[in-house]
C-alpha cells in the first residue's frame, strides 16, 4: 500500500515487510517516529481490506523495533481503493 508500513497488529513487531516497506519509502527506523501502518484484513463478506492505524516506532530492549498504535485511528480502506 502506497505511502504505508506493513505491521502485525498482533503483536506490533516490526517484520521483513515492514523494514521493507520503510526501505522503500527511504526511511530509517528511529525512536518517535510517528508512521502510517497496514494490515491485510477483510469484511465480513470476505472482501479484501487494509486495517490501517497510526503508531509511533520504539525499539525494545531486545533490540527488535515496535509500534506503539493509536487505538483510536484504525480505520479500513477497501484494497481496491488503496491500488
């Protein structure tokens, strides 16, 4: 999705996609920064979606960057819309 990072929701672990997407986008990971996340998900008639929220990047102590997500900006965007 154009302009967004892929991220689990599930456990908000930043993946291969995810540093993917920020490559792609020319961003380097750092504490604070405020992002635009993605996930693939569907409607109740199984028609494909985004789950879309914002979250700001922390890097825990192990290392591995998370998103910290708004809860209250998820939002869907049907993926025909999103291409």
């Amino acid at each position: 999705m154009d302009g967004g990072v892929y991220l689990y929701f599930g456990d908000s672990l930043l993946t291969k996609g995810s540093h993917d997407d920020l490559a792609r986008l020319g961003i380097e990971p750092k504490e604070g920064l405020s992002l635009n996340f993605y996930d693939l998900d569907a409607d109740e008639n199984g028609n494909p979606n985004y789950l879309c929220a914002k979250g700001v990047l922390y890097k825990r102590s192990d290392g591995k960057w998370h998103a910290d997500i708004d809860q209250s900006s998820f939002h869907w965007i049907p993926r025909a819309d999103a291409e």
